[in-house]
C-alpha cells in the first residue's frame, strides 16, 4: 500500500519506510526508525562502506495515529575502524544527527457492522 500525506490507513494496512543514505570514509553510521515512540525493527538490506539501506515492513496500529516515522543516521562508538596508529583518530564518537520525517499518519480503527 502506498500512503499519500492526507489519505487514511487503516488498522493491520501493512506500511513500510526504507532509508538509504550514502556515505564516505570509513566508519559507517547506523540507520534506526521509530513511529509513535517506539523504535522499529530495521532490516538492512544493503550495508557497504559508502551505501547504507534499511526498511521496515509491518502493519499499522491504532497507536500510531497522528504520529510521524522519524529515520536518523547516528554513529555507534563500538563500531568505530580500528586505528593503524592511536595518533590517526579521534577518541570521539561524531554527533551527526541528519533525519528523515514523514508527514502525520492517519490511522483509522477497523471495526465490523453488526446488525
């Protein structure tokens, strides 16, 4: 299902993001999401030195309604390259903070007519 900014989902629609961000040098950040204040399971579907891409896929809930998925690139002091010298590198892990917002999603509650 494609979502148009505007347009409702529904609950259990399936949605999905990917992210793909390219980089140079030769620490790789990492990607994570997250939609209503919960962090999403991102499934990396390419991981180079220079290409980063990750998706999501999963269905909406109702505790997603009026909120945005938010993708940031950070980068994770452990998985710092290992210096050929201690005078080369920095002991810091670089604030980075670029990210990705979509529009408000809008999703209505499923319910079945009884009559």
């Amino acid at each position: 299902m494609s979502y148009i900014a505007g347009s409702y989902l529904s609950e259990d629609d399936e949605i999905g993001v990917t992210c793909s961000v390219e980089v140079s040098g030769t620490w790789k950040p990492g990607l994570t999401c997250e939609v209503a204040g919960s962090r999403l399971d991102m499934n990396y579907t390419s991981s180079s030195i220079s290409d980063l891409t990750a998706g999501f896929r999963g269905r909406a809930r109702k505790t997603f309604h009026d909120s945005s998925i938010i993708c940031k690139v950070q980068f994770n002091a452990t998985a710092r390259p290992k210096p050929a010298s201690p005078l080369k590198v920095a002991n810091n892990t670089p604030v980075y903070g670029p990210q990705w917002t979509s529009d408000a999603l809008q999703v209505r509650c499923k319910y079945d007519v009884i009559r």
